[in-house]
C-alpha cells in the first residue's frame, strides 16, 4: 500500500463524499516555521461506518473530483507569462500567493488582462463536473494580488451553476474573509448555500478593472454526499472496504456484486465519545490506555489567511515534525503561531511529550501537505522541541545527548502521536495504511527525526518503525485485529453516493444490477442507499429475508422506504419481507426449546447453554439442518452457535438468541457487559436479534440490571440464568 501510494502520489484522492473542483491546496510540512509556505481552505460533509467495540458512528466529510472547463474571455486576453492549459484551474494544485523565487511568479497561475490595458473585461470559467451532483452547496475561486505586478482582485466575481450546461442559475457573488488590503496574497472567494443545487455545471464570471491584470488559481464546487474509495483489481472491476463490487459504465458505477469482509478481533477500549470539532474544550484522549493524553482545542478563525474554508474529505493522516528544536516551540507555542502567522500555512493538531493541541477543525482542509492530499487528510505535527543541535544549527542523530532526549522525550511525544492518530482512525473508518509520512506525497524529508536510519533517510527509519508500531498497538485496543469483530461488517450494507479509485476518479453510484446482493441472504439485515442511485434491479434483494431496516439517503428520487417495503416512486415493489416464506417451527415436544415470533419472524432464545449446530438440531429434531452466520458462512456441525445465527431447521427459519451473548461468539463475557452498558447509554445500536440477547429481564429495551447481571456473572458473584 505505501509503496503503491508513493509511486501514484497525485492519483490518490480522498475517499468519501462530495462532488467536487479544485481549489487552492498546499503548504509545507514546517521544518522550520518561518520557512513554511502557505494556502488557503474550508468545511465539510459526509457518511461512513465505523465497527468500533461493536459502536457505529455516523459523520460527514467532503470529497473532490477533477473537472474539465472552459474560459471565455470579453474584452481581454491572455498574459503571455499565464496561458491557459486546460488544466490549471482544476488541477487541485495549489500555487504559492508569494513566490520565493523570480522564475516561480507565473507558475501555476492563469493571468487574463484587458485587450487595450484600459477597457473593464471578463473572464467566464465554465466547469463540466462529467456528471449530475446532487446537493452541491460550495462554489470557490482563487484570485491573487501584487503591486508589483500588476495584478488585482476581481471587482465581482459571480456564481452560477446547471443541469444541461445552457440554462444556468445565478446563486450568488462570492465573498472572501481575507484581508484584501495585504499586498502579495491569495484569496478564495465562495458562495455557501444553505440549500444545495443539482448540478452538473458550474460557472463563475469574473469582472475586472481593465487597468490590472487578474491572477486566477482554483475553481470548484464541493456537494454533500457519501463517497468510498474502490480498489481496482486488475480484470476491469473495483472494490470497497466493504466488499461491494463495482464496474464503471458509462461515467457511473454500477454494483455487480457484494463479497464477504475480513473480520477484526474484539476490541478492548471504546474510543473518546468527545467531540472533535469543538472549539474551546478540553478533553482526554486514550483513556483506559497506558497512554491517556489531553487534547485543548483552540481554532485559528475564520478570518486569518491560514483558514482555508474549504471542506476536508478525510482519506489520510499525514505525519510532520516541527524540525525547530528550541525548548520553548512545543505545542502551545506552535498554536499561537498558527493564530497569528501572516502566512497561509496550517495543520490540524501538534503534539509534544505531554499535551495536544487541536489548531483547525478536522472538517476544514489544512495547508500542510504541499499536494492535492490537503483535500483530503489531517496534518500532524510532531514538536522536536529540546532535540539535540550543534551551534553552527545542525541536528544531532546519535550520540548520548540524543539518545537520551529520544527515550525521556520525544518516544513521549510518538506516543501521544500515536493514540491521537488510532483515535482519528477509528473516528473516520480508517486503517492503519492510512497513516503517511509527508514525504509520500512531496518527496519533502518529513518528518526528519522518523525517517533516519544509520545515518540515512528512508522510509522505514527507525522511529518511524517504532511509531506505527504505537499506532498499531493504539489501533487494537478500540477496533481488534486478526478475528472476529463485535458487529461484522456484512450485517450492514452501505451504498455510497459516489465512488473514487486509484486514479483519482470520481463516479456517482447509480444503478444496483440484478443479483448483486443474492450472496449475502440472510447475513444483510441493515442497508443503506445512496442519493444517486436511480436504478436497482427487482432480484437485487433475493434470499435477503433478514433485513430489519433500509434507510434512504436524502435526495433519493427514485425510492421509498415505508411500512418495511422498499420500492420505485412509482409502485414498483423491490423488496417485501411479508413475501418472504415463513415455516413455523415444530420441534419435538421434549425438547421445552423457547421459540418466539416477533413481528413476523421467529426467535430461539437460549439461556447461556453452549450448543454446538448438532446438538442443537438433535434437540429440536432435525434430521436436515444448516447455520448462517453474520457474514454469511455457513456453520460446521461441531461450531458452537451464538446470538445471530439464523438456523434453518427442516425448513424452519430462526435467529438464535444466547441471552447475554451480545457479541454472537458463544461466550458471555466482558465484551458482551461493554456493548450492553453501551447500548444502555445510547453510544452503541443494536441489531434486533443483539437487543434480545441483551435484555434478560425480558423487557423490550436495555436497563440498569441487564448490564450489572451480566458484570457480576463474569465477575462470578451471580448467575442470572438460573
């Protein structure tokens, strides 16, 4: 994965949601702070699941595509320094406001100026997004100042945006927080809507005084919406995390089928229940951790250069250190000079050996990266404050000095790095691959202390080999490894609004093909369907006969969910769970087995007796019989059954039930107490047949006792099966 990520720096976007155009991105990694270049950004919007401790959480996040576009020009003409490519303007690269160097002042930016150098001109960009996005709701244009140079912002700048690419709807001037009267800077302008549009066009006319040239950068659009990455796998076909299977057609993506999952072990820590995007708090992060670190979060506003506004499509967590060594620069002091730097450089959380601090909101994109990977990751810094250096200002990598400001200080600040980062991760759905140096997308030496190794720099240098084994140490205490999870993944389906692959592309998931979903049967029991889809074959659901809930993402125009039928808007039944066929059980009358119908399905409920598949069929009387679990495999006759299994017995279908055994691994144990303690403080939601299993006093929803009766039983102080 890393090398593969190194090799394709500019083809990796973000994954997750929104529809998007460049805008202004970069800024560098800040081995020394006053050398740090700068850029400007925004907020954010999205959806995904997290299998957490059995937890799912929900939350929003911004995705950007690349768009084709075209400039028109009234009265002007292109400044020779500055020609259009085609590219420029949507290539989501972002240009320094203040070039360093004489031969860098028209790189990267368009220049458009008067035809007679008098007359007030225009400049129309119109963007083809290459497909219709629902609820786009952020238009952006960046523009750039200089004296020097002639060049001025725009006089106004107008937003408008299509269906069809001739009929187009004004939706506003756009407006920026940046000083204008600062000489040589950036600004980006924007239009937020409070209602987003449908949209597969954009357009900003850009009026000027015909005495200056204009500067332009970035263009784009940004859509709420869910977007997953898909991998490609090499015969024309493109997967998710969660197992769906695309193909592309026609400028969409389309679900051929949908694959079993790998599972995690149970987790042993549920992650913080803090907010992250709360200015002004203080919280602790790892908590129940050898490692609990407090984070104080204190956001640069809306107004400095540095906040950029545009919204993060979180893919990434994108590694740095500071490389200033001095005692005084830790993370407090890095805080105050992202409050009041003059330059446009940012990130999101600097860490040293005893506190955090949380500079820019995770939902707003930070100017660290030097790459498109702005758009869509989060930028931490490491302070290598008291680090080692000599007095001509060179940095020390071995020695005694250094070997021991690395174990009494800076393995402190890897450590709290490192649970930060297993916390993000498990926040926004993320694996551990998702963890990269600054160096895979700029090939920039960064984070310097991380990547020496013998005296070299590389990419597994020793510290950094040590770090990510922190952060994987971190990671399995809130999500497992190498077994079963809490909640398998398969039990919940969600269908994304748009989908990005390796190169960078984005498609909207439009049409659910015939079968896709046969194979799961009865391991699917929640589904989810994006906005965009607008077709979905009538056998898409067959054998699912275990759904207990479909959600429509808002904006859906082709379904409705109502009364537990998912059908077209105009009638047409797709999934009906009164047609599935339901036999009634007849197990043997000695067999005194508790079975139940609840709201049309049956349910054998357990006390907590192990039972393997045969003996548990031998019980009932079936002489044919099967076990299926969450994921869809089938049980061994020797298994021992858990909460979740459906049984078929001579034709006869029913969830298994082991009161008590929360988690569905045939064990009451401490992981079942912390999801039924979860589930009564409402951080965790059951399935159904999860919620059974957990309420011993047989009422319909989860209370004190049910989570202190199943404590005490491990504790063994209590039986409450007896």
């Amino acid at each position: 994965m890393k090398s593969l990520l190194r090799q394709n720096t500019n083809a990796f976007v973000s994954l997750l949601l929104l529809v998007c155009f460049s805008l202004p991105l970069l800024a560098s990694c800040n081995e020394s702070f006053a050398d740090a270049e700068i850029s400007l950004n925004a907020s954010a919007g999205n959806f995904t699941e997290t299998v957490v401790a059995g937890t799912t959480e929900t939350m929003m996040s911004a995705v950007y595509a690349y768009g084709s576009y075209e400039i028109s020009l009234r009265n002007a003409v292109y400044d020779s320094n500055g020609k259009d490519d085609g590219k420029m303007l949507t290539d989501r690269v972002y240009t320094n406001a203040k070039p360093k160097h004489e031969d860098e002042k028209t790189e990267g930016w368009v220049m458009i100026k008067s035809y007679d150098g008098e007359t007030d001109y225009r400049a129309t960009v119109t963007i083809d997004f290459g497909f219709t996005a629902k609820d786009v709701d952020r238009f952006y244009l960046r523009a750039f100042r200089s004296t020097e140079l002639n060049a001025e912002m725009p006089q106004r700048i107008r937003f408008y945006a299509s269906t069809d690419g001739e009929s187009f709807e004004y939706l506003g001037d756009g407006t920026t927080m940046t000083d204008l009267s600062i000489d040589n800077s950036a600004a980006v302008y924007g239009v937020t809507l409070k209602q987003g549009v449908t949209a597969r066009y954009m357009r900003a006319t850009v009026e000027c005084d015909g005495a200056h040239t204009v500067w332009l950068n970035e263009v784009g659009a940004a859509a709420s919406g869910m977007l997953f990455r898909a991998n490609d796998d090499g015969d024309g076909l493109i997967r998710d995390s969660q197992g769906l299977v695309y193909r592309i057609n026609n400028g969409v993506a389309e679900i051929v089928h949908a694959e079993s999952s790998p599972y995690g072990e149970y987790a042993t820590l549920p992650p913080s229940n803090y907010s992250f995007d709360s200015n002004g708090s203080k919280y602790t992060l790892g908590k129940g951790s050898d490692n609990e670190i407090s984070v104080i979060s204190d956001f640069i506003g809306e107004g400095r250069p540095n906040y950029s506004g545009v919204p993060n499509n979180i893919q990434y967590i994108v590694i740095h250190n500071t490389g200033t060594t001095e005692e005084v620069t830790d993370s407090e002091r890095y805080n105050l000079r992202m409050h009041t730097t003059d330059g446009e450089t940012s990130w999101h959380y600097t860490v040293d050996d005893n506190k955090i601090y949380h500079s820019l909101s995770d939902s707003i994109v930070g100017w660290h990266a030097g790459s498109s990977h702005n758009y869509c990751s989060i930028g931490i810094e490491i302070c290598t404050n008291g680090a080692p250096q000599s007095s001509s200002g060179k940095f020390y990598f071995s020695g005694s000095a250094y070997e021991e400001w690395v174990e009494n200080r800076f393995k402190k600040s890897l450590r709290n790095t490192a649970v930060l980062v297993a916390e993000l991760l498990t926040r926004y759905g993320l694996s551990t691959d998702a963890v990269i140096q600054h160096y895979d997308v700029t090939e920039k030496n960064c984070p310097l202390w991380l990547r020496e190794k013998n005296g070299k720099f590389v990419y597994d240098g020793t510290l950094w080999v040590e770090f990510m084994g922190y952060v994987e140490e971190y990671y399995a205490l809130f999500n497992g490894k190498s077994a079963k999870p809490v909640i398998r993944p398969d039990s919940k389906i969600v269908i994304p609004d748009y989908i990005t692959t390796n190169d960078g592309e984005v498609y909207p998931v439009s049409v659910v093909c015939g079968d896709a979903f046969v194979e799961k049967g009865s391991a699917l029991s929640k589904l989810h369907i994006g906005k965009m889809v607008e077709s979905f074959s009538y056998s898409a659901l067959d054998g699912c006969d275990s759904i207990d809930l479909i959600t429509l993402s808002n904006g859906n125009d082709y379904l409705e969910y109502e009364n537990a039928v998912l059908s077209e808007k105009n009638g047409n039944v797709i999934y009906d769970p009164a047609k599935v066929v339901v036999t009634e059980p007849s197990p043997l009358p000695e067999s005194n087995l508790d079975i139940r119908e609840i709201d049309g399905r049956y349910y054998l409920f357990l006390k907590t007796e192990r039972y393997t598949l045969s003996e548990l069929a031998s019980l009932y009387g079936a002489s044919e019989y099967n076990a299926i679990a969450y994921d869809g495999s089938i049980a061994s006759p020797d298994e021992f059954l858990g909460t979740g299994y459906l049984l078929n017995f001579g034709g006869a279908r029913m969830f298994l039930v082991v009161l008590g055994d929360a988690n569905g691994d045939a064990e009451v144990d401490v992981y079942d107490y912390i999801l039924i303690k979860r589930t009564y403080f409402g951080t965790f939601i059951p399935l159904k047949r999860q919620l059974y299993s957990m309420t011993l006093t047989n009422g319909k929803e989860v209370c004190v006792y049910d989570y202190i009766a199943v404590k005490r039983y491990v504790l063994g102080t209590y039986n409450p099966f007896k």
